[in-house]
C-alpha cells in the first residue's frame, strides 16, 4: 500500500495566501477549519494553508522560528501547469516573486518562484513525453 500526500503551507494570513494559490493557480478553496486552516482543492493533493504567527517557534525539537521571507529549504512545491508564461504572469500578478526567469530543458520549461510567505516553487510546463524524455530504464 502506497501512501497519500497532504501538503501542508505555514503562513501568518490564510486570506492573503488563499487569493495568492486560487490566483496564481487556479485552486478552489474547499473547507474551512475555523481561523486555523483551510483547505485548498483542485490540485492532485489537496493543499491545507495552515495559520501559524512569524516568529512562533518552528517546532519542540529546534529552536528556530516561523519567518515569511525569502527563506531555502531542501523541500519545495512543483506545480505543472499547461502554459507557463500564462501561469507565471498570474502568479506574479498576485504577488510571486521571480527567483529564477523560466529555462527551457528537454523534458519541457520551468520558472522558480516564491510565494508571497517566502516558500519556493516551481512552475513547470512539460512538453514531449516530460521527464520521460531523460528517463532512463
């Protein structure tokens, strides 16, 4: 048996990110969880906006700290869109930030980004067979 993925996104205002993600990429907002959560659909996994303040403590076994700028982590989001210099207009009309112009690969065409909370992405349009093209058996 396989497992689900759930994506979970910390920001400091739910209705600030839920225009940012139902702009950039066409999500709906689903349900609601109170001031805590809500809940976005649309996506192959369903993506949960989780209310969290700056500066409140990341979690019991470090001692860093929630932080909405531009920050790394080995972990990001892909979203695959079917146009993207369509999706990247929308995405910075809504308050992405461009860390990278979009490249062009065999596999197809990618832009890196950021959200309005500091969070990287990616917007990738895939074109051919997409990473099948580099695939090997």
């Amino acid at each position: 048996m396989g497992a689900d993925a759930l994506i979970n996104i910390d920001v400091d205002d739910l209705g600030r990110a839920a225009a940012f993600y139902t702009g950039a990429l066409g999500l709906k907002l689903g349900r609601r969880f109170g001031a805590a959560a809500v809940e976005l659909t649309g996506s192959t996994s369903p993506i949960y906006l989780l209310a969290k303040a700056e500066n409140s403590p990341a979690g019991p076994a470090t001692g860093e700290r929630r932080r909405y700028v531009r920050h790394w982590t080995p972990v990001h989001l892909d979203f695959v869109v079917a146009d993207l210099d369509a999706a990247l207009e929308r995405a910075l009309a809504v308050g992405a930030a461009l860390d990278e112009p979009p490249t062009t690969h065999p596999w197809g065409k990618t832009a890196h980004l950021a959200d309005p909370f500091g969070h990287g992405l990616c917007l990738i349009e895939f074109v051919g067979r997409g990473y099948d093209e580099i695939a090997t058996p």
